[in-house]
C-alpha cells in the first residue's frame, strides 16, 4: 500500500560476513598504517645502509670523578648508574654492570647508541667512551627490535599480529567479489611460489 513503510530484510550470513571482512580489512589497515610503512621503509634501510648515513657514527670520549663512599664494600649500583647519567646525559638503559676488586664497569645501550664507564673504585677516577648513530640508524635498530626494552618488543609484536590479521581479512574479502576472486586468489598462489622460490635459488 501507497504510504506505508517497506519492511527492510534482515541481513543474510553472506551479507554479514562480507561486511565484517570488509570493516576488519579496512580498519585493520588504517590502525597498522604507520606500523606498515615504518617497517617497510625500515627494511630497505637495513638492506642498504650507506643510502641514508645509518652507518655514520660519533665517538665522545670523556673523564670524570665519582665520590669514593658509592664505591665502597656495597657499590650502590642505582646512584653510580645514575649519577653517571645526569653528569653525561647518557642514554638508554644500564645493560651490564661489573663489579671487579680494582673497578666497575658499566654498559649503556639504546637504539643506535652506546655507553661503556670504566670506574676506579679506589680513586673515584673513571673514563666513558660514548657512541651515538643518526636517526636512521636508531630507526634500523628499532625495525630489529635491538635495545629497545620489552614494551618496545610487544609493540613489534602486536603490529605483526595485526598486519596478518589485515592480510587474512583482505584475503577472505576477496571471496565475496565473484569477479576477482579466481584472479586474486591465483596472483596470491604466484606472489607465495615467487617468495619461495626465491628463497630456495638465491639463499645461500
């Protein structure tokens, strides 16, 4: 009849399901996208590292002294780590500390830089050596996950689980699309036998 609403028909399973892979292909993508190109990009720069200067370096070479009383008996670990750290602005985080009769030794390591500490614990007396890298090198070390701490791993972590998620969702997408799904599905058979076979020929 003229005038009344037109029932609207429940969705079907089809309908749902291929709205779902949809909503997941997409938001997957958008939520991964800086994750994606940073660990795309990253992976060239790996694989040619003079292109962007990552293999430049600086060296900082410098003396200091502590006061004898943190290096007694009980080296107190947490005020030297620090202490050191405030006096030199040194980076990242205390890897290795080493305590000897005669010195300590301690060992800084961050994302494309480093820091060994040399202490007398007799005279107070200690030398550093510093090393620093440019921002791609940093970059590079964060692609590999390199000392970059455990939360910086779950991050590695959790782009991974959602990259694949994104490819598995825009993998099943390909399903409700009648027209493309025998050609999507054999480009995705031929991109899996090219990675392979590449692997076999050319690893040595």
């Amino acid at each position: 009849m003229n005038g009344t609403k037109r029932l609207k028909r429940p969705r079907t399973l089809y309908q749902t399901s291929a709205a779902a892979f949809r909503w997941l292909h997409i938001y997957l993508s958008m939520l991964s996208f800086a994750a994606l190109m940073f660990f795309a990009f990253t992976g060239i720069t790996l694989n040619h590292p003079t292109w962007f200067g990552a293999a430049e370096q600086s060296m900082r070479d410098e003396a200091g002294q502590l006061s004898t009383e943190m290096l007694g008996p009980n080296v107190d670990r947490l005020l030297v780590a620090e202490q050191l750290r405030n006096s030199h602005h040194l980076r990242g985080q205390v890897t290795e500390f080493v305590i000897d009769e005669f010195e300590c030794m301690l060992v800084y390591k961050g994302p494309g830089y480093s820091a060994d500490v040399f202490v007398d614990r007799e005279s107070g007396s200690y030398a550093l050596t510093e090393i620093s890298s440019g921002p791609m090198a940093i970059m590079n070390d964060l692609h590999k996950g390199r000392d970059s701490g455990k939360q910086w791993a779950w991050v590695i972590d959790l782009s991974a689980g959602v990259m694949m998620l994104m490819s598995v969702a825009g993998f099943g997408l390909l399903f409700y699309l009648k027209k493309r799904r025998v050609s999507g599905v054999l480009t995705a058979v031929i991109g899996t036998i090219a990675f392979i076979a590449a692997w076999a020929i050319w690893v040595p």
